[in-house]
C-alpha cells in the first residue's frame, strides 16, 4: 500500500474537511466520492494514479472525519476550491464518483478553476422526462419510495447508538459490500471513517439521517444535463449499464426507464457539445472498487490527454 498524509483543511463557513493526499508527481488529480461513502472508495483507483499524478483525496462535508454543514450547493463548491488551494492542486483533473462525480461538473459549469472531470455514472434521480415510457406519476411514486427507504434504510442507524446498534449497523454494511464486491480492507477503513465514538462508549454514524435526507432533498435544485452542458472544461461522463445489485426488484422498471432516458440524453449530449465525451461501460455503479485497474488507467489515459492538448495548443 503506498503511502499518503491525513489531515483537515477549513472549508466554507469553517467545515473543516479531511482529505488525504498521496503525493505524487504530474498532472493534479482531485478525487470525490459518492453520497453515504468515504475517501476510502479511493483507494484502489490511487494505486494506478500515484505513479503519474499528484493525487488527493477529500471527503465531502457531513461525510466521514469531515465537519458538518449545510448541504448547499455553492458552500459545497466552495469546499472545493478550498481544498485546492490548501493543497497546492493547481488546476486540477476532478474525478467524482456519483454525487462526487456531480459536484466536479457543478464546479466546472460554475466556473471554478480545474483542467476537465471525469464524472463515474452520477446523474442524481434525473428529470421526469427521462423515464422513457413511465407515466409521470409513476415516477413521483417511485421518488417518494426511494426517500422513504433512505428514511428507513438509515433510521435504525440515526441517534447514538450502543454496541449492539453499531454491530447491527455494520452487519448491514458488510451485507450490502459484498453485493458490489468491495474489497474487506475498503469496506473495514469505510466504516472506521463513517462512524464516530462519542462520550459514554456511543457511536453516531456519518452522515446522519438528517443531513442525507437535506442532500438528497437538495437534488433536483439542480438540472445536471443542464450542468454538464454548461460546463467550461472537457468532461468525460461514464454512463454504468450493468446490472445493479444493490437496486429493490420492485424498481426495476422505473431504473430500466430511467438508463434509456440517460443513454438517449447522453447521445444527445455528446453530439452537441464537443468537449463532452461519453463512456458507456457495462458495469455497475460501483465500479471504482470493482474494477479499479481499468478506471484508474482510463482516468489516466483521458488527463493526459487533455493535458497534453492544451500544452501543445498553448
């Protein structure tokens, strides 16, 4: 395992923000992970980036040994832009798995300083208009259910919980692991960094139901094709069309709608805007611990691209 530092930098509304940065030379790459998840999702992909980037890592605000604040949009890119100038990344390649991988073509549309994203397969729950073939109020339905299982899903882990409580809930994590095939070593630093000891031999876990209900709420404020139209710097979007384990059956008919809805808006996409690029891969939506190896050379293999481009062009 190669070696990083850990530490917090101030982010908005002094959020302090940990990172972890792995050192290394050539073109700066950022890492953000996805929604419930920590840097610890990294790991695998970091040991094909090392040898040529300069890699770091954060966690987002109200994740992991991250501070908590206010899920809201220009804050979290603003913790953005401060990691990068606490940590030197001179505009840097943004790599963002799911909400990570929104948030880096959020940056970008609002004009923060970085060479191109790299988003993994992150869309959010999308526009009714993308579930191909689904009545609308189906779809509603189908938003409502998801939140009410968020709700649920995180409701026997909300409040202190006990020994007992914190075993339950990791017990279901592991459970849910191994349908993605995330490797022990992550699965075992995740739940390290996503929960918190407190006085009295209590442990909280991160994030808390309330400020994951907030971000998930703070979704649809944002038209993300609109985002990734908009953005100002080359993007190369992964669109994931494997099967996914961790989806209810009873949902599979509005998620089926919903990849042709994505694969028909990402066509478009592609043919109008000519710095986006789109990357179908059959896998599902974990693939940056399931196939680190491929991910991390096709992340290499497009920043350098890109980087080699505007050294050429400048």
């Amino acid at each position: 395992m190669h070696s990083y530092q850990d530490r917090l930098v101030e982010g908005a509304g002094s959020c302090r923000l940990a990172i972890r940065d792995y050192g290394g030379d050539g073109t700066p790459v950022l890492l953000l992970h996805g929604s419930t998840r920590t840097l610890a999702d990294w790991e695998p992909v970091t040991r094909g980036l090392v040898a040529h980037h300069r890699v770091v890592a954060m966690e987002l605000r109200n994740h992991g040994h991250s501070g908590d604040g206010a899920w809201e949009w220009e804050a979290v890119l603003e913790d953005v832009r401060f990691v990068t100038a606490a940590t030197g990344l001179e505009r840097p390649a943004i790599v963002g798995h799911s909400l990570g991988g929104m948030i880096a073509a959020l940056y970008s549309a609002s004009g923060g300083e970085c060479l191109c994203v790299v988003n993994l397969d992150g869309y959010g729950r999308g526009r009714i208009d993308q579930y191909v073939g689904i009545a609308s109020e189906e779809v509603r339905a189908y938003w409502r259910g998801t939140i009410q299982e968020i709700r649920a899903r995180w409701q026997d882990a909300a409040g202190p919980l006990g020994v007992e409580g914190i075993c339950a809930y990791r017990t279901v994590v592991a459970a849910e692991a191994s349908l993605y095939r995330i490797p022990g070593h992550v699965v075992t630093s995740g739940l390290e960094r996503s929960t918190r000891r407190i006085p009295g031999g209590k442990y909280l876990v991160r994030p808390s139901l309330d400020s994951l209900v907030e971000l998930n709420s703070a979704l649809p404020e944002v038209d993300w094709f609109a985002a990734f139209h908009q953005t100002k710097t080359p993007i190369l979007i992964y669109n994931c069309v494997g099967s996914d384990p961790g989806i209810p059956s009873r949902w599979g008919a509005q998620v089926s709608a919903y990849r042709r809805g994505l694969q028909r808006d990402l066509a478009v996409l592609a043919h109008e805007v000519s710095h986006v690029s789109v990357r179908t891969l059959d896998a599902d939506h974990m693939l940056i611990v399931n196939m680190p190896k491929t991910v991390s050379a096709e992340i290499h293999q497009y920043v350098q691209s890109i980087a080699g481009f505007h050294v050429v062009s400048g």
